[in-house]
C-alpha cells in the first residue's frame, strides 16, 4: 500500500499546466492535473487509454468531442479511449484535477 497526501505534491507551474504522478501500476496510471487561471491543455485523444477526470477544487471547461462543459468540485467525468477531450481553466482560482488512466490495450 502507498499513500501521498495532495498538498504534499501541488507544484503549480507558472508556465503551462502540470501534471503530478501519484501512482502508476500495471494498467492503472494516476495523477493530478494542475491549472493556474488560464492554462489549457490542447484538444486530443488516445487510441489505448480509458479516462476518469474527478476534480478536486476549482473550475473550468472540459471539451469533449468539440462540445464544452463546465466542471467545479466534486464533478467526475468519463473518456473512453478514442473520444477527443480537452482542458481550459477559465477561473480566477487555481483548478486541481485527479486523471485515472487505465490502458486498454496490453503490452506484449
């Protein structure tokens, strides 16, 4: 068993957004996505990779296949592989996203 504590790995880039592993096991790859007001990640999708987006604090815009939808706190949200999806933090605050990626294809 592991255990991190999000605080303890909240690193915001001035730059551009963030991502933050936390752990990676098998098929099973986790992370926080992390946003200053106004950073974006581009529309695009995976062939292999199935993803949960649940956000953990603030707000802002998810495209999925070129259809916006706000997202705050508490909100989980479903990508299946192959659907094209996008981040844009369009608030005044910070915006902390849990990604769960779980591939869809194996290794050999």
């Amino acid at each position: 068993m592991k255990k991190i504590n999000i605080d303890d790995i909240l690193d915001f880039a001035a730059d551009k957004s963030a991502r933050k592993a936390i752990f990676k096991e098998g098929q099973l790859d986790t992370g926080l996505l992390l946003y200053t007001p106004g950073q974006t990640t581009p529309d695009h999708k995976h062939s292999d990779i199935d993803e949960v987006f649940y956000v953990i604090s603030g707000e802002g815009t998810i495209t999925i296949n070129n259809e916006e939808m706000h997202v705050k706190e508490k909100d989980i949200i479903f990508s299946p592989n192959g659907e094209t999806h996008g981040f844009n933090n369009t608030s005044s605050d910070n915006w902390v996203v849990l990604q769960i990626k779980i591939e869809t294809s194996k290794k050999n």
